[in-house]
C-alpha cells in the first residue's frame, strides 16, 4: 500500500501536513488523523486540527444530504468479524447494516446486534424466535389442521394418522445425530404437535 494512502501515523508520517487529497475525502481517516493530533501541541498540529475539523463538518454535511446514495459512499461502510454465540463461526459483517438481528449462515440462529455510540459492536442474547414464541392459547382448529397438515374435514382416524407421523419425524432418535441448535428447534416442534394433537382432542376432533 503506498505510503500517501494510509491514514496518518507519527511513526511513518512524521510531517503533519502531509495528508494526500484522497485522505482528505475519507472520513475515518482524518478522524484518525485527529485522534493522532489531540496528542500534539504544536501550533502546526492545532491548524491541522482546525482544518480537519472544518472539513469533516463538510464531509459529513454532505453525507446528510445525500442519504439516498449512502450505499456508493464507502466511507461509511465498516467490515466487522463477530463470532456466532451458538457455533462460534467468524461471520463477516458490513456495518452498518439493515436491522439489528444476524442470522448465522452456519447454524441459522438469529443474534441480536447493539452498536454503541463509539462504533463498539455488541452481540446480545439469541433473538426470540417463531417458534418458542408459539402460544397454545392462540389455537385455532384451522391452525391445528394446519399445522398437521390435513384437511378440514379429515376423521379422527387421519387426524391421528398425520399426528403420529409428524410427530415420528421430530423424534430423539431422529435428530441426536444433529446439532443442539436443530435438536432444539425439534423438541419445539415436537411441542407444537403434542399440543396441537391435545387440543383436537379436547375439541372431539381426534
Ligand atoms: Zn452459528
């Protein structure tokens, strides 16, 4: 990488006026370059400072105005690495993003994402999913039929039938060979069946 490309750095870049013209278009590098200078008194460092500041009012100005084109303005987008809670898997992460909820493209469970005010990234607690939120005293008979995937008018007898095997395929047995996150995800669904089965039951239905 050529020298006039990196943002300023005593160690390499001792003369403070040297900021190449693409520099002074980078908003995060001249925030760094003024990071660099609150560390320094000289009457050269505070110009600087002043021209810094005043251009990055105007960069950033600008960037209000143009919210539409916020995608083609790369000074704002940010390339973050955060490791999935459940499988550990490095996910890249373009920040900023649509949302505030990551789906793991390994394992597919769905993490909260919290940036704080310093550009600190924050993964919380699994985001509740569909699933676990399932609500027994929501039920409907359509939604039972549903869910077992018969039809309205179908007999105990089929009712029982489609019920057992649904519930066969969330078996223990079935899924041990599976990771937790999926053994999980079939003990919730095994829920939802017996549930459902229960309440067609109770309603005469099975
Ligand atoms: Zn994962």
């Amino acid at each position: 990488m050529p020298q006039e490309h990196r943002a300023y750095s005593s160690k390499w870049m001792p003369d403070l006026e040297i900021i190449s013209d693409e520099n002074w278009t980078s908003i995060s590098t001249l925030q760094s370059i003024l990071e660099e200078l609150e560390h320094r008194n000289s009457n050269r460092a505070r110009l600087l400072k002043l021209r810094i500041t005043e251009r990055l009012n105007t960069l950033s100005s600008h960037q209000e105005n143009n919210t539409s084109n916020n995608e083609s303005n790369t000074e704002s987008i940010n390339i973050r690495i955060l490791t999935c809670l459940s499988c550990n898997k490095k996910i890249r992460v373009t920040f900023p993003f649509g949302g505030n909820q990551l789906k793991c493209p390994s394992c597919s469970i769905v993490m909260n994402v919290i940036e704080d005010e310093n550009g600190h990234i924050y993964i919380t607690e699994q985001a509740k999913s569909s699933e676990q939120s399932f609500d027994t005293r929501k039920l409907t008979t359509e939604i039972c039929f549903q869910i077992l995937g018969v039809q309205k008018n179908s007999s105990p007898r089929e009712i029982k039938t489609a019920y057992r095997n649904k519930i066969k395929e969330y078996h223990p047995d079935k899924v041990s060979q599976l990771g937790s996150r999926l053994q999980e995800v079939a003990e919730e669904e095994s829920k939802q069946i017996n549930a459902v089965y229960e309440f067609l039951k109770n309603n005469g239905m099975a």
